[in-house]
C-alpha cells in the first residue's frame, strides 16, 4: 500500500475533525465520506485506527515520517 502524500492526509485528518465538531444534521454524509477516505488512505476499515495511523504518519514538525517536507509540497510555486 502507498502511503497517501501528507498534506493530503493532514486535509483528511482536519476535515474529518471539523465535521464531526458540526452539528450532525449539517455534516453527516460528509462526515462518512472523509471517514471512508480516510480508511481507504490508511489500509484500515476502523475510523478510529485510521485516525491514529493518519496522525502517526504525519510528525509535527511538518515533515512526514519518511521525512518529506510537507510545508513545501503545500506551497503554491514561486512564478
């Protein structure tokens, strides 16, 4: 399994984390959708675990743990 690129996960991870701080008529089939996502990215069927890996795989120093430099894959390109 190919691990999603980090700030693709981290978008994942803080999406899913705000719908389900909504209220629940407001976000729900959303808030399944980033839960199926993240599962999928994660090799995982359990929203829980694919959390934890999720968070695991992304340091906080803004650089994953296969030491790729998210800050700068984020960033628009200079012109």
């Amino acid at each position: 399994m190919l691990k999603p690129h980090p700030t693709e996960l981290r978008r994942l991870v803080e999406e899913y984390e705000t719908l389900t701080a909504a209220p629940a008529t407001a976000a729900e089939s959303r808030i399944a959708d980033r839960a199926y996502t993240l599962c999928v990215s994660t090799g995982t069927r359990d929203v829980g675990t694919a959390l934890a890996t999720a968070r695991a795989w992304l340091a906080p120093d803004g650089r994953d743990t296969d030491g790729r430099d998210t800050a700068a894959a984020a960033a628009p390109a200079a012109v």
